[in-house]
C-alpha cells in the first residue's frame, strides 16, 4: 500500500504479534481459534465427567435414541442453521472494507476468555456466585486505573453494561459526594459531632460555620475526609444512619429540597452540569432519569477540533458562579464518538483549580473516555512510566513529510496523562478494547466513595467488615446486580495478550492511527475532480471525518442531499444493499457544533454559520469512517486506502446524477 | 428416585426433549453441544473466507512463521490454560448437588445462540450495527408479551442488561407517564390548546379544570390518550418542544418542584412507590438513583405466603390517599427472589381498581416478574390460550397424596393471567429462561410510553417518521446503549428449541416445580431426630426454604448460629470448601417479614415476634435451596433428594457439635 511510512523497510515491533491477535479478515486464524475454543469446551466437558462420578448418568445414552429427544435435536439443529444464514446478513465488521461505526471484530483472547467463561455462566454480582471472575473483575479494574495513571489501591473501578450505565454511575456518585457535607451538616448536628472541613480555599473550618454556597463547594477530597473523620468521631452505625437520614438518596429531591428550603432560607438554583457540546447523547437519559433534568446540561462550546474549550469553560464557570448556580460535574471527554476528538484534560484540569482559587468553586470532575480510553495505553512504556511524544513517534517509525501535524502531540500526551487527575473516568473495553459486547468499565479515583452508593441485601450479614465485603459482593456497590462474568474472563485474557501498554494496546491502537491517518492523507491529496472532499481537522485518534461536494451544489441542502446519496450507497441502510465500501455519517447541528462549524462551511462555500444555523436539526451531513482496523496502514497488505477513496468518488458521481433526475 | 410419581409409569411429555436441552450434569450431550458449536465457528469461519475474496490476504502464511507470532501465539495459549483451571475453582451450577442461589446450567440453544452471533458481534443499540439481532430482540419481546398476555401490537418491549435495569427502566417510564398529565396542562396552556382528559371515575373533564391532586392521579391509559390528543391538536413538533419544556426529565426535580409551587400554590406531599416487603434490594437503588429517595419507598406487608397482602395494599393506599400523598406506582412481585412467591397480582389488580373508583387515586401497576416470569409459559397450551390448573395438573401426572395443596391453585393461574393487567413487567431470560447472563427484558402493556423517553441522537434523522425509528434505533427509546446482540440470538434459539408454553419452558419448569416439592416432601416427612427441620409455605415455584432446630436451642441467636453453620459447610463461602451439596440463606428482617415470621418462630420455639425484632439486623436466618434443576423430580436420575438430606442432617450435626466446643 502507499504513502504510509517513507521509509519502507520499517517494522513496528508488534507486527508479527499483531497478525495473532484477531481471526483476521480472511479467517485466516481459524485454525488457532478453533483449537482454543475446543480445548475450552472439552475442558469445561471433563469437569462436569469428573464431578462425583459415583453420581452416575441423568442422562443416559438410551435416552438419546428415542424420538423425542431425536425431535428436539432436529429442532435446534435447524433453527441454529436459519439464525446462521441469517446472520450472514449482518455487517461485516471484521472487513477491511468496513469503515463505519466504531466496530471490528474482537481480540481472539477475548473471544476465547468469554466462551470460556461463558460455559460457567458465573454472575458477578457476588463472589459467591463468582469465585473465580470476581477477582478477574477487579484485575482487569486495577489494570484500567493503572493505566490512567490512578492509584491502584487508592482507587477503585469495576465493569458494567456499557458506557451508558458507567457515565450514570459516575454522575450518581458524583452527587453523593458533592451533596454528602450537606448531609454530614445534618448528621453532625444531630448527633452533636464538632467537624473541621476543608474548604475550596484549602483552609479547615467548623463544619457548622460553613454556608449552604461553601457545603456544595467542599472539593470531593476533602468531603470523603470529612466522612472518614464522621466514621472516627462517633460508632458507625450511628454515623451511617444519621447520614443516611440526612442525604438526597434517602429523602428524594422533592423532600431534600423543602428541607434546604428550611434549613437554609433562600435556596440555590438547581444544581447543573457541565459537559463538553460533543459529549454523547446518552448524558441526556442520564441526566433526565437522575432526577436532575436536561436542562441543567449546560453544554460548554468546543473549538475547531472539537475539543472542549478551556477558555469557554472558565467563562461558563464564572458566569454561573456569579448567577449562585451549583456545579455537580464537569464531563470532559476522551475520543468523543463521532471525531475521536480528545480534550485538553489537562487544561480542564487547570481550569477546575483556578475556580477551587479564585471563585470558591469545585465540582466534580469526570472524563467519559469510553471511546478513547485504551489510548492511554499509547503513552504507556513496558516498564509503566510515561512515554513522551518523541518516544512514541520514534516507536512508530518514520512518517511521511506532509502538512499533517505529527502525532501524537505533547499536548495530546499531556491529555491522556491528566486522567489521572480526574475523579473518576469511564472506558468501554467493548471499543477499542475490541472485547466482544457487553462491557464497559468505570474508575472512581478515590475507592471510598463506593460506600456512599452502597446497598445491603437481606443475604449480607451487616457485621461482615466493610474491608471484605467488596471481594464478597460487588452488587452492593454498584447499580447493577447480575453480570456476566464471562465479560470480566474476556477483558482480563485479552489483557494478558495485549498489555495495556506500548507491547500490546498502545502498539495496536498506534496502528490503527497511522491506518486513519493514511486515509486522511489520501482524501486530501487525492484528484477527485470535478468533485472535492473537503477534510475535517485531523483526527485525535482514529475517526476521519469528511464532506463531499461539487461545484454545482451551493447551499447546505444540495451537498447534504449528495452526502446523504453516498452514505446511502455505501451502507447497510438500503435492505439488501451489498456496498463496497460501508462508511457511516454524522449530523453536525446548533449549537453543539458552533465552534467548529464555520472553517468547514466556508471551505465548502455554501454560506455561513447563519444559514446553517437556519437549517435547524438538518446541520450538516459529515460523512465518517472509524478505522479500528490496524492492517489498514501496513505496507503490505490489501490497498484499501485507494480502494476505499475510489468508491467514494465513484459513488458520489452516482449520488450526484440521481440528484440531477427528475423526482431525484 | 422416592416419592414423586405415584404411578411409575407416567412419563412426562417433554421427559425425552428434556434430555436434549441441556449439556447435562455429566456433559453427557458433549457430543451435540461441540457439534452445534463447531457448526456456527466454521459457518462463520466460512462467511469470512469468501467475503472479497479477491482482496487476498492480510494475515500471511508466512506471517504465522515468525517468531513474533509464535510468541503471542504461546502467550494467549498458556493464559488460557491458566483461566481454565482457575475456572473450575468456579461453582458447579450444572450439578444435581447444586441447591443454592437461582442459576442452573443454560439450555444448549442459549450457549449455541449466544456463540454464535458472539462470532458476528452485532449492537443491538441500532440496526445499522445489528440488521439480524434488533430483529430478533424486538421477536422475543413480542414472545414474551404473548406469554403474559399483551397484545403483541399494542405493547412494546426490549432486553437490558438484567433486572436492576429493567426495574429501573420500568419505575423511570412509569414516572413519566404519571407526570405527563402536569406536563399537558403547561404545554397546553402555551399552546393554546383545549383539551379533554378521562379522569380516574372515569369522566371526561377539561384539563385545565383539574386540581394538581387530580393530575397526578390521571390513569395510565387516559395518560396517553391525552398526549395523542396533543399531537392531533397541533403540530407534533411543536406538542414536542412544549412537552419537553414542562416535563420533569426536562427541568429536573429541583425546577419542577418550584414551578408547582408557582403553579398550583400549597404543594402536595413527596410521591411514593409502594413496593411488596419482599420485593428485590435493587428497588433501593433504583429510586436513590432515579432521585424519588429511598424514604418514598412505602414497604406493604406481606401475608404468611411471602405474598403482598392485598388488605394491606388498600389500607396503604386510602391511608396515603388521606395524607393527600401522589403515589407513582406499585411494585408487584412474581416470584420473589427469596422464596419464588407468586404475588396474588389478580387481587392487587383489583385494590387498584378499587382505589380509582372510591379514592379518585391511580398509579403505575408493575409486575417485578425478573424471577418467576417464564412461569407465566406454564399457563399458556400450544395453541396460546390459557390452561386451568386442572389441565395443568393432569398434564404432570399423578402426584402423590399428601398435606401439600394442590399445584398450580387457580389463584396461581389468576396472578399467571393478571401480568396482562399490569401497566410493565419484568422478566430475566437469564433467570428461569436458563440464557447466560446477561439478558434481562422490560415489557410495557402500552407502546406508546416508550415515546416519553426517547432520545435523538444526531446521527438519527429528525424527519424519520418514528413508526419506522423504532426498528432503526432501539438506542432511543431504552436507557442502554451498545448492547451484545448476541443476548437477543441466545434468547430467541431458546425459544424456538423450548416455546414458551406447556410444550417447551413450561413443561420445564412444572418439572423443576416437582423437584421443589419432593424435596419439601422429604424435608417435611424424614426423621431428623434429634433435629427437626422447620419448614416454610410450600413454594409457589420452586424455592425451598427452611430452618433446622435441635431442642437444646433456645433462642433464636443459637438457631442462628446452628444454621450459619450448616451454610458455612454446605457452600462455598470458605475458601477451599468441596461441599457434597450445596445450599445458600437468607435473613428475614424486621419489617420485611412481619406478616410472614410468626408461625415460623412458633414452631422454632423460640420466643415471640418482639424477641425476633429485637435481635435488629440478625434476623432470622433461613436456608434456601432453589430448584432449577429439571431432573431432581424424576425416577430414575441419581437421587439427589436423598443425597441432599442425608448430608443435611450429617452438616446439621456437625455444626451443632461445633457450637457446644469450647469457643464455637
């Protein structure tokens, strides 16, 4: 293939390790998975054979020869091969030829791990249910914190569903601490406890001398002291109980809100949070189904690279400081889901402690890395520390000379090592950590906040320590209750197979980057008169983003309509359609895409951000192409970079002349 | 095996297809299990090999050559290795001497089903990431809306990730149905709109005549006819935008509270939910999380059955009714997870038609069917109407001649027939469906409620029609995002290996219902001297539980003690353990338990319900066996009922001696 690496004789080191890692697009590990597989079936076959022998068969073979059991055999044996054709009508993910949503297929040791597991069917809710998958569970927890940077025994984590029930966990959690000097207001007086709390200005005051404005204001460091110093100034369940008494989890809003009214006099605004524009539509469920309501999103603009603004966060900080309005959280985001953008967490970081000094003001901070979080890997070495830019692009061979900036940047670094300072960070192993679906992952920076969210079920002896109920029963500390430990078996096999470092996961996602950005180099060099594509900024990560228009569309409408012919014919949408190439789109709408809009716009000189803005919910068609694939850069590969660009041309030639036709 | 069939000779209908559904105790179906596994990997493998083939390959012969290779090759096959045998320190839920927490092995078609639509990975949040397996989510939600009685077309449901969201799910929908009249009311006054509302009496009025307490208490049904009126009355987008802009999700409790203080002057009391004494811990979570506050939580005491007491369930509601106190819903439970206690769910149905004609007052009716929903398959014949319990009855053969009732009674068939009246139920597949975790599922009886909470994300076009969206993006309307599409294949198999009637699941589960009840049988008639077991109710499904006593125990702390050690010697709580059976325990807690404890401590002898309140969170511990296990019922497996009380009373023993030595 072309124009990757200039020098051609370059080796990424994990090239040969990389060829393990997946079935492959042909299939052409078949032989390795299914020997895998089968030792882990007949495994798990001898197990049950040597399980009390003497027990003799509940099944027997005779009971095998009748027509009974010879109908329901037939049975399942045909369905499964309908449901196998059927299947065969889905997508492609495991192709060269998809670029679609971010899908691919998953590491063999994750399939592996899972099937595995999956014959035991342990559930995770319980180690007693789960002796095994349990403590793989908070393995693979630790592995994720380690590779954020966080401590790993200050912190603490676990898998969930997905990403949507791990972002709500972290906002539900969130709550609890930041409202938690409220209730330990509460609780103190009741039980006559004097308490020093440190505030956002750092210094220690009389927990009851503080005004409603400092309580929601206490950093969330200082406020899980502030319980430690309850759980020592009086016997435990007195505390528990008279926090509980006091919380917004017991009470409910409707009643929380009176008693403030009471306590305090003229209440606060309704408390909001903060969330990068790009942030994924599923912070609106969260925020709805928490009782806290969509509109308290205030949505901090983005600039051109679709990166939260850190300038525009100051200002909306300041502006809702000044309106008396609480911050529950900031959602900063790691590889949003349509551009892989990547914040500047660390200025966000920066931002959050010049509003700790200056305004009195804290608040959460949560970065959903649910996409991009395995990048972290990237700057992970072999050894643990930190690799610099320079030492990862050395790693990464040579890279053309072209306008591209190279990557990664320090910034880009300096944002992946500022998760560590966030207090808490969501990533999805079912993403980039290519592990089969269902498992995302959450990580709270400070473990002792899984105590204020915990729940004790009738089969928990209360007087079991805290200290050991954790490895006894993650359901009480956490939103879900029965979980596959097969999810949690996958993760932590792949992990053996990838480290989550430059060895496995960095040099894996590494590729996949010099795949996305060989595409992006094409798409911009590439003569596709009389059309033009014009090319986002390039990607943060993995996801190339583009508009495709031709001199005769002048409004946003007409290249709209034309981006929608070639998402039309290079996907599955049609039934039945059999593209080339399958490649998703976007919909860049107001006021989410205001900062980055108008360079877009103007190179596709179809008006300005007003018309767009008139557009309403129409925006801008983008066209998308997530490159989870990491042969897609290889030299020596299928060309799919060219093969993919003479497609799209081709089909938006096609797209175009139906345009042209009457009724078209 | 002793005791079941009077008649030897009657043999079940499905005994022989029976034998076919699982892997079996000894893996005795290996054969057929790798098989059918084998078939959907090469299947797959197959798909793979000729998709492009013209694109060669990625993965080289040669490239397997390396030592690269061969090293990641050597590293996931030795990590494997290692999973495997830490695997099998894991709990054998496939074995007969499995009586303990509700998990079994998976049918063949669930393992087969999930396997193999694991190998094509599909998303079930869209239907572009899942064109096969949205589809067969949305068959096996109509199948199981039959199952209870819905109307296919009418209702609407969808799998989670298991119960807790489920529930949640349920409890978050039902908030917005009983806020939407409010919600009308302000969007219909901006707009300009007259409209007319059915009450509870069951009278039309004006909207804009009703009092705040008359909003709140609009049925269900007369909910939604008010929100299709809307989008009659005017254009839908806009019903939508004044909607949202008066609704709860939208403003958030602490907004909303003061606009119907503004609003309607003297506001009303916090809104409750009403939940069965029994019902599940997670319901805790779900409304600390949902922001209503665990104090909401109104428990309705149970009868002596385990069951919600309908007398008390009306006291509750008129008594609330009389403090002017809203009450969101109620939490029915089928098949609690304690005891599989089957709520009379007919009679509630009643209180609640009771409560709208004389108090004015409506709520959310919700089943928490997460247990014993696939019950439900027990009442439905082949041809999908409804079996009497003599019908059923006869069709399990004779049964012997005892002091147990009759089983199924026709109050059991009536709370069976009820789910159809109840406004949501929820049921696990991953429960009595015998799928691997996790599938859970969510039925509503009116699909119009999902509209309620749906979400746009921008990659889904506004101007889709929404009749059509639903098959595009399930993503919109459930709380869930990325979701294994392979939960939905497994499922769907199943269904097609077992239906769900007298022919599949419910033969299935009438088998293990025998299992229970001969192992209540035996526990109830065998000479346990100087023992005694004290027996609970007899299962409505198939959960045993009990208490074992010794006449030198006192009080109940020395009962306790006796069978915390019984559970320390037939489980796996201690590291190590091999237990020859295995059981596990509950606690009964005051005031859970208050309508149910007394003739068990009657028959302890051990003092009176005071006494049992006063040991606080001890409680009574209660053993639990739960038979899931098909065969334990049959004549001529290994006899597991034997084999179970003989080792109980040898632990029972055992125990005992311990508590009598020095510092036990």
């Amino acid at each position: 293939m072309a124009d990757v690496p200039t020098s051609s004789d370059f080796v990424p080191p994990s090239r040969d390790a990389l060829r393990s890692w997946f079935l492959g697009p042909r299939a052409e590990n078949a032989e390795l998975l299914e020997r895998l597989l089968t030792e882990a079936l007949r495994d798990h076959v001898f197990w049950r054979r040597n399980h009390h022998p003497e027990d003799g068969f509940t099944i027997r073979e005779m009971d095998k020869r009748t027509p009974g059991y010879d109908g329901a055999v037939a049975t399942v044996t045909e369905e499964l091969l309908g449901l196998l054709s059927e299947l065969k009508r889905g997508v492609p993910f495991f192709s060269g030829r998809y670029k679609g949503h971010m899908a691919f297929e998953q590491t063999i040791a994750a399939q592996v791990g899972y099937f595995a597991a999956m014959l035991y069917n342990p559930n995770n809710v319980a180690i007693e249910a789960s002796p095994v998958t349990t403590r793989l569970e908070l393995e693979v927890a630790r592995e994720l914190a380690t590779m954020v940077g966080y401590g790993p025994k200050r912190s603490w984590g676990h898998l969930t569903s997905g990403g949507t029930v791990a972002n709500f966990e972290a906002l539900w959690v969130a709550r609890n601490v930041i409202y938690l000097p409220l209730a330990a207001r509460g609780a103190a007086d009741e039980l006559g406890l004097e308490l020093e709390v440190t505030g956002s200005d750092g210094r220690s005051a009389p927990l009851k001398s503080l005004a409603l404005r400092e309580l929601v204001n206490i950093p969330p460091d200082a406020a899980m002291d502030l319980w430690e110093a309850m759980w020592e100034a009086a016997p435990r369940a007195e505390v528990n109980q008279a926090l509980r008494e006091h919380s917004l989890q017991h009470l409910g809003y409707q009643e929380y809100v009176a008693r403030l009214d009471r306590a305090f006099g003229d209440p606060l605004p309704p408390s909001v949070v903060l969330v990068a524009s790009t942030a994924h539509y599923s912070w609106e469920k969260i925020v709805r189904a928490l009782g806290i309501g969509s509109n308290q999103l205030v949505f901090v603009p983005v600039n051109e690279r679709f990166r939260l603004d850190p300038d525009a966060l100051w200002e909306t900080v300041k502006e809702l400081t000044e309106r008396n309005v609480p911050i529950l959280a900031c959602i900063s985001v790691c590889g949003t889901t349509e551009e892989s953008a990547v914040d500047r967490l660390d200025r966000v970081v920066e931002v959050r402690e010049r509003a700790r000094e200056e305004l009195g003001v804290s608040f959460h901070l949560h970065s959903d890395a649910c996409y991009g979080g395995y990048a972290a890997s990237v700057i992970r070495s072999a050894e643990g520390g930190v690799r610099s830019a320079e030492e990862i692009r050395a790693g990464m061979g040579p890279q053309p000379e072209d306008d591209l900036a190279a990557w990664p940047t320090p910034g880009w670094v300096a944002s992946m090592e500022a998760l560590s300072r966030a207090d808490s960070v969501t990533i999805d192993p079912h993403k980039l950590g290519y592990i089969p679906y269902p498992a995302g992952a959450i990580l709270f920076r400070d473990r002792r906040v899984r105590e204020l969210v915990a729940v004790d079920p009738p089969y928990l002896l209360p007087t079991q320590g805290l200290s050991s109920s954790e490895d006894l029963f993650l359901g009480r500390f956490i939103f879900e209750g029965s979980k596959p430990g097969a999810a949690a078996a996958a993760v932590w096999l792949s992990h053996k197979a990838l480290p989550l470092d430059e060895r496995g996961y960095g040099a894996h996602i590494e590729r996949t980057v010099v795949g996305a950005r060989a595409m992006y180099r094409r798409l911009g060099e590439v003569d596709a008169a009389p059309f033009r594509v014009v090319l986002l900024p390039e990607p943060d990560i993995n996801i190339v983003c583009f508009v495709v228009t031709h001199p005769k569309l002048g409004s946003i409408e007409e290249v709209n309509r034309l981006n929608e012919g070639i998402y039309a014919r290079m996907s599955l949408s049609e039934p039945g359609a059999q593209p080339d190439y399958i490649i998703t789109r976007t919909r860049f709408q107001t006021p989410i895409y205001d900062g980055a809009v108008e360079p877009i716009l103007d190179e596709l000189g179809v008006g300005g951000v007003e018309d767009w803005r008139a557009g309403g919910p129409e925006g801008l068609v983008v066209l998308r192409s997530t490159v989870m694939d990491p042969f897609l850069g290889e030299p020596d590969g299928p060309d799919h970079v060219t093969g993919f660009v003479d497609v799209l041309l081709a089909e938006a030639a096609d797209a175009l002349s139906e345009m042209a036709e009457p009724g078209g």
